[in-house]
C-alpha cells in the first residue's frame, strides 16, 4: 500500500516524504515515476489550506520530478512514466467537478509558479505535449472544424491550462518570470505544435480574468514569429500553419462590435507589412497564400463599414482540389466563424468521455505497459540516476545468457568460395597482381591557376602526371595571360619619345 501524504501533524519535508515513498517504490520499480507522480498528486489534494511551506515543499518535490526525466522535452512519444500522464486521472475527476475545489488549483498553480525558469520551461513544454496526445480533436480529426464536439475539446484543453497555470496574463508574484511570456516563447520559437494547441491557448486567453493586453502581445508576438526571415526561409509548412492560426485567433477582437482600446489593430504594427512582403517573395507557394491571406483578414478584423478592402484578387474556393488553397480555405472558415463565447458545460461531459476511456485504457493495457516499461532503458531512466532519493534496487539478472557449451563454427571450404569467388574463366590467376589500382588511390594533380605553376608542372620530367596537366592547361592560361603588360603602352610610349631625342 502506497504511503498517504503527510499530514498537517507531520512533516512535509521532500526527502522524508520521498523516503516515506521507498517501499512503494521497491514493490513498483517498473514505473516509480507513475508512483511518485501520483503521490504528488495526492499530497496537492490532501492539503485543505495550503500554506507557504505546503507550496515549498510541493515545488521542491516538482523540480525534483522535472530533474530526473519524468516530463518530456521535446516531441517525441510520451514516456509511459510521464508525469501528467500519470496523474492525468486525478486531474480529469478534478475539472469533471462543478465547480472544481479551489485548495487543489491554488496549489498546482503556487508549485508551479514557484518552478525556476529552466524546469518551468520544461514543465510547459511537457504539460503541452502531453495534451496533444490526450486531447485529440473529435471525429472526423478536422482541427479546423467549428463543430460543437471541437470547440469542446478546444475549451476543455483550455481549461486544464487555465487550472493549472492561472488565467492568461497574470502577474507570477512568486516566480523569475511570468508564464504566459515563458509560453509565448516556447510556442513561438519552437515547432512540433498543432492546430488546436493554438486552438487551447487562444480560448485560454478569452476566459475569465485574463488580461486583454497580454492578449495582445500574444498576436504581436504569432505576427513577429510568423514574419521571421528565418521562418519564412526555412520554417515547416507545419509551425507556419500554427502561428498563422495563433495569430488569427488571438488579433481577432472578443467583440467585433464593441473593440477595445486594450486590444489594438494588429494591421498598424510595423512587422505586418514586412510579413507580407517576405510572404510575397516566398518561394512556396503556400508560404505565398498564407501571407495573402493573413493580410486580409487581419485587415478585416478592424474594417469600419465603408472601408475599402484588402484583395489580393486570390480566389481560395475556386482551388481546383490544391491542397494549399484547400488549407487557407480552412483557416479562413476558421477565423471568421471561431464561437467567442462556447458552450459551457459540453466540455465537462467531454472531459467524462476521456476519463472513461483513459480508465479502459489503463485497465487492459495495465499489463503492456509494464512490459515495455520493464524492457525499455532511456538516458532518463531513474534507475541510470546517482539520486539517492530516487535510487532503485539493482537490475537482476540478465534474461539472455551465453552457455558455455556452444562450440565454434568451422569454416568449410564451400563457405570460403562463397565468400571469395573464383575468377572468370579466361583469366590468369597472376598472384603479384595488386587487389587495388594504384593510380586511382593518388590524389588528383590539381590544374595550374598561374603562368609559374605552369612552368613547374613542365619542368618536372619526374612525374608525368603533372607534364599531362600542363599541357593540356597550358593554352587556356597563355591565351588568358597574353594581355599582361599593355597596362603600361600608354606610359611606355613617351619614354620612348624621350630616349629618341636624348
């Protein structure tokens, strides 16, 4: 039986709780990370007032988690020790509740904010990563659908960000550095993000309490990124598509009818002319009409009526079956009929339908898992750690064993004619005949560049090579050279003059 969490009688120190965590670890050493994980989530929702050391100790115990491997950095497959994958359950029965407690969301959202900035880099990243394979978008997989089922989906990941990190644009009073900047960073400088990643965190920014300017510098930052020289040079069709949609659903204002003065037009920023220029001058053609079509509706966006507008004279529905004319199509649908306002509780009943699932998932693939976890070794295994927090009992004995009894293999005569065949017929076997020609081992005699080369290459009766490659270099340099010296006619003739008539 796992060891509960320490109580407000006991001490909440990292390593003694960690050490308390030991025998649990000793009986489930093919995924302590999932232990520990799960621990630590429990010790979140055990505490009914959180108190500074409560959050000390919790953000000790995270960074620890971060250190040793248990959250992905970078887009490769999950680990099945991942951090919020393991505690992915808890969260899902947390949100599922109406309205969630308000103890476990100030102390997910105080532990992480506490994080340095290295492993609260890391932690976004992961939490991200994470999501994108736990949130698919519903059937038919369109993330640019406006369906009822997508914008659940999109709301629900919005909402896990929003529990766990706070609304978009708070002010971190307990960390280095805000989180919704840390994250801007990360989705803007680094690729591997989809479609509704971008559809998460611009719903993020239109929940309550978030901050309309960091709204905005959120667009500026998608315009700046999708600008980049560097991205537009060599940038994946893939991360273009993201901050394209990034930067739709972010410029867009909450309320057309109503702009504020929080949520500037993204059209007068200087960068948007640049954008549409190097798009223009893109050699992709796709590249091109995401420019066009990112001037458009940014343009649109803070039309008066009357306005004149923005037309490249592109027509995206008349594409003739091309795929890069059917994507801008799905962007374009996108952003104009993005809900501002969806549903509120179809994501709720959506979060059901993941936890439901995930519990089948775990119960019959329960025993999978373990195996490949058993079998499977990564530079981030806890096991290859020197933590003495985190040390395991040693691997046993290895299943492959070599038995003492197996004699060597004897070479037969037809094994060395399969390996050197014989020589075709008609051929004397000469054995001082070398394996390897010897001319074609030297290196190449480069071609001479100047008259003096010239002249060495022919002097060298040693080494015919070299005469060969003179001669047939030496009439392309003498035709070439043949014009030295008529610099100095103009001059050389009244010196002559002179000595005539001395």
């Amino acid at each position: 039986m796992a060891p509960s969490p320490p109580s407000d009688h006991q001490t909440t120190n990292s390593n003694d709780w960690i050490a308390a965590c030991q025998p649990t670890l000793n009986h489930t050493e093919a995924a302590p990370g999932k232990c520990l994980s799960r621990q630590f989530c429990n010790l979140i929702h055990s505490r009914p007032a959180p108190t500074d050391h409560d959050i000390h100790t919790l953000q000790t115990l995270l960074a620890k988690l971060i250190n040793t491997g248990f959250l992905a950095r970078d887009s490769h497959p999950i680990h099945p020790e991942h951090f919020f994958a393991s505690v992915w359950p808890h969260l899902l029965a947390t949100l599922r509740r109406d309205p969630p407690p308000a103890a476990p969301r100030l102390l997910w959202r105080a532990a992480i904010a506490s994080l340095p900035r290295t492993e609260l880099k890391t932690l976004l990243a992961g939490l991200l990563l994470h999501l994108q394979s736990a949130l698919p978008p519903p059937a038919p997989h369109d993330p640019f659908s406006t369906a009822p089922e997508t914008a659940a989906a999109e709301h629900a990941g919005a909402e896990i960000l929003a529990f766990l990190l706070g609304p978009w644009g708070a002010e971190n009073r307990r960390g280095s550095c805000d989180i919704h900047e840390l994250l801007t960073e990360i989705v803007t400088r680094s690729e591997g993000w989809t479609v509704l990643t971008a559809r998460w965190i611009a719903r993020w920014t239109t929940l309550e309490e978030s901050t309309p300017a960091a709204r905005a510098r959120l667009a500026h930052a998608a315009l700046a990124a999708f600008a980049s020289v560097n991205q537009i040079a060599q940038g994946s069709p893939g991360h273009h598509t993201f901050l394209l949609v990034l930067l739709l659903l972010t410029a867009a204002p909450i309320d057309p009818h109503h702009p504020t003065t929080d949520h500037p037009n993204i059209a007068l920023d200087p960068v948007f002319v640049a954008a549409i220029q190097r798009s223009l001058g893109s050699l992709r053609t796709q590249f091109r009409l995401m420019g066009m079509l990112m001037a458009e509706l940014l343009t649109g966006f803070s039309r008066l009526p009357g306005d004149p507008t923005l037309d490249f004279g592109h027509d995206f529905q008349n594409h003739n079956g091309a795929p890069e004319d059917r994507l801008c199509l799905n962007i374009r649908n996108l952003a104009l009929a993005w809900p501002v306002d969806p549903p509120e509780t179809r994501w709720r009943e959506l979060l059901a339908s993941v936890a439901s699932a995930t519990d089948t998932q775990h119960t019959t693939g329960h025993q999978e898992s373990r195996d490949i976890t058993q079998r499977s070794t990564t530079y981030t295994d806890p096991n290859e750690l020197p933590l003495s927090e985190l040390r395991l009992t040693p691997p046993g004995k290895p299943q492959i064993e070599v038995s003492s009894d197996l004699e060597a293999y004897a070479i037969s005569d037809e094994d060395l004619q399969t390996l050197y065949p014989a020589r075709p017929a008609g051929r004397e076997t000469n054995p001082a005949e070398p394996e390897l020609d010897v001319a074609q081992m030297k290196d190449p005699v480069p071609a001479p560049v100047y008259l003096a080369q010239l002249a060495a290459f022919l002097k060298d009766g040693d080494d015919g090579e070299k005469v060969r490659v003179g001669l047939v270099h030496a009439e392309r340099l003498i035709r070439r050279k043949a014009g030295w010296g008529s610099d100095l006619r103009p001059s050389l003739s009244p010196s002559l003059f002179r000595k005539q008539h001395d």
